[in-house]
C-alpha cells in the first residue's frame, strides 16, 4: 500500500521558508491594488440572489423626425413644408397643441409651434413670433422649447412613466486555506501564526478577483442551478448595452484626445447626467498629461489626506476626476457617476472567516462572501469608449 499524500500544506511543502538567519519582516509585491473597488459605495444589502432595483426617468425633452419622413420632407426656406412626421407614437406624447420646437443644429434659429397632432404627424406653424424661415438639415432633432397652456384648459396629458425595473445577479467569491498541525507548530521566518499569514494573502486575493470582476464580469443566464453557477454583471457590461452612451470598436482605433473625452462626456449630459470620474488603465490616463494643460489640474483628494488627484475641464466647464485602474482592458475609457453605483452583500453574506470542521492532523478556514453591483441608469448616466488606440 503506498503512502498516503498529505493533505493542504505541510511542512515539507515550505522549507524555504523555514526560520534560518533571515529577518523577521517579510517583504512581498502583490497586486493587491483595489482602483475601481474603492471609487464604487460600498453598502445597502441584497435578499435575493437576483437582485432587482427600480429606475425612474424623466420624459424626453426632444422629439426625433423619422428618418424617411427627413429625407424626403424636409422643412425648406420656402415655408410650404409643414408637417414632421415623429420617430414614434411615444416621442408623439411629449408635445401637444402649442407647443414650441427648435432644430438642435448648430446655428438653428428658427422656432416651430405646433397646430395640429394626428398619429405622429405633426403640423407646425413656421417662423413662430421673431424668428425667421430656414432650411432644415441632419440632424433631425426638435428640442422642445415649451409646452405653453390655455387659461381654464381642461385637457388631460398624462405624461407619468412606469418605474423600470433592473437586475444583477449575487455572486459567490471564496477561497479556502489547509494546513497540518505541524506546518503551524513550527518557527517560520518572520510569520508567528501561519494559518492567519496564509488567510491575510488569499484575502488581498479574493479581493483582486472581486476588483477584476467588478468591472469585466458578465450576468450569468440565471441565479444559478445545479448546473450553472451565479455571476454578476459588471460595469462594462451595464454600459455597453445597446441604447447607452457607448463607442463601439470599429477595427481602426483612435488616440484618446481632448475632443474624444469631451464628446464622451456629453453623451452623458445630453440626457441630463452630470458623470464625475473618468477611470481608464494606466497607457490611457497618461495621455491627459500632454493634453492641453489649461484642461489639466492637479488637486487633493477628497477621500484621502495627502493625495493629490488630476482633473480633467470638459469644455461643458464640469470637471472629472481622473483615476487609473490596473484592471482595466487596454484601449477602453469610462466616464462615471459613482454615486449612481454600488457593490452590495447578500444579506448575511459579507465577508467572513469560517473555520472547517477538523478533519484528520490540522486546521481548515475559508473566506468568502457574495456580492453584487447596481448600475443605475446604466444607459443614460455614463459613458464608455470601447475603440481607443494604445
């Protein structure tokens, strides 16, 4: 009968570090660095291993012409053209009787009022009060300057929304540490206690993986059966869905720029967002230092005594804050609002140190928890770039 091989870690499986004549000040290099993990609020408690939040959203202040209706009907210099033809019967909604639209391109002036609405076709009076006749032009974007109301109207508009409704799912992050009773009985080089040594690194391990998954993981198909494990979605995947603020890979790159960053940013303002930190890996954020320096400044942290922080100026005037993330892929750059995120437990489920039952000549620990991530307003709130050169 051979002999049995030793379960967990002995103490011939560590003889390099035996105590010898070596200090007791043990000197390592791990990435530990959590980045992204410690811009997201920690807090708030998951009860359901799919965890769902509901979204309020305000009402378009825009409303779109239909892109056939454009090419073939747009409103000329003549004023003979008086009809827009709406995207669809929900942007319809959004104006009534009265109401004033101007084009969002640049240099528009002329304003519209609205006489008639039948379907989604709207009737509109040209060169409403001072303004003048013009050709109108791509893109085909109406804001809706007012909504102006009859003295005593009696007319009923309902203009409430039903609260979304998202989802992550909880994922299970745990590793587990086994020793021999004599593996923790002798002198190690500069560890009192190996059991507490070994659980201190598989932690800063564990919290690795969950800084990693935090950003590139993607929602499992389902909460989990006996033949698929739960995952959560990360920030990537919230914002890259279709409909959300996001530059696709194209196969030909660009350099991130002033104009890039600043085009990023508003396709989060233009839907009434005001995202505050810019987070990207190191080749990315290095560039804003040879951006214009009159954009670029360096100022403390907020979270942290003695750390200065770089910002970056859009030309909107709001500042982002500017932070690497070792983490994250190459060629990619997000703009976030991190108060409209957070990583959460399950309930009872945070981090925890449990000791296993004793089996055989040592002692077993794990270290696990179950977390998810909101994204609100994934598609409206943030943006990403996801075709970015090195």
């Amino acid at each position: 009968m051979p002999i049995p091989a030793a379960d967990g870690l002995s103490s011939f499986d560590v003889v390099n570090a035996n105590h010898v004549d070596l200090s007791d000040v043990l000197s390592s290099v791990l990435l530990s660095d959590a980045f992204l993990l410690g811009l997201v609020p920690f807090g708030g408690m998951a009860t359901q291993t799919q965890h769902y939040w509901p979204e309020d959203q305000l009402n378009n202040n825009y409303v779109t012409q239909d892109a056939a209706d454009a090419a073939a009907n747009p409103l000329d210099l003549l004023g003979a053209d008086t009809d827009i033809v709406l995207a669809s019967a929900a942007e319809a909604r959004l104006v009534r009787i009265g109401t004033l639209l101007k084009s969002t391109r640049i240099g528009a002036q002329e304003i519209l009022q609205v006489t008639a609405i039948a379907g989604t076709t709207l009737t509109v009076t040209r060169a409403y009060g001072s303004s003048v006749l013009e050709l109108h032009a791509a893109p085909f974007v109406y804001r809706i300057v007012g909504k102006p109301a009859q003295e005593n109207s009696k007319d009923v508009a309902d203009l409430s929304r039903d609260r979304t409704v998202e989802n992550n799912i909880c994922e299970i992050f745990k590793t587990e540490v086994e020793l021999s009773n004599t593996a923790m009985a002798i002198n190690q080089a500069g560890v009192p206690n190996e059991l507490q040594h070994q659980l201190t690194y598989r932690t800063l391990e564990i919290k690795r993986e969950l800084a990693i998954s935090l950003y590139h993981s993607v929602k499992s198909a389902s909460a989990g059966s006996d033949s698929a494990l739960r995952t959560m979605g990360g920030i990537r995947e919230f914002l890259s869905q279709v409909g959300g603020n996001v530059v696709p890979r194209t196969g030909a790159p660009s350099a991130l720029d002033a104009a890039r960053v600043n085009a990023l940013f508003r396709l989060a303002w233009n839907k009434g967002a005001e995202p505050s930190v810019g987070v990207g890996p190191a080749d990315q954020i290095l560039k804003f230092a040879t951006m214009n320096q009159d954009f670029v400044r360096y100022a403390p942290s907020d979270r942290m005594r003695g750390l200065f922080v770089e910002r970056f100026l859009t030309n909107l005037g709001h500042e982002i804050e500017l932070h690497i993330d070792r983490w994250m892929q190459d060629g990619e750059f997000m703009i976030i609002d991190p108060k409209r995120m957070k990583l959460m437990p399950l309930k009872g489920r945070n981090w925890q140190l449990q000791p296993l039952a004793k089996v055989g000549d040592g002692q077993r620990a794990l270290m696990v928890g179950e977390f998810t991530l909101e994204v609100r307003n994934a598609k409206e709130a943030h943006a990403i770039d996801l075709d970015l050169s090195a």
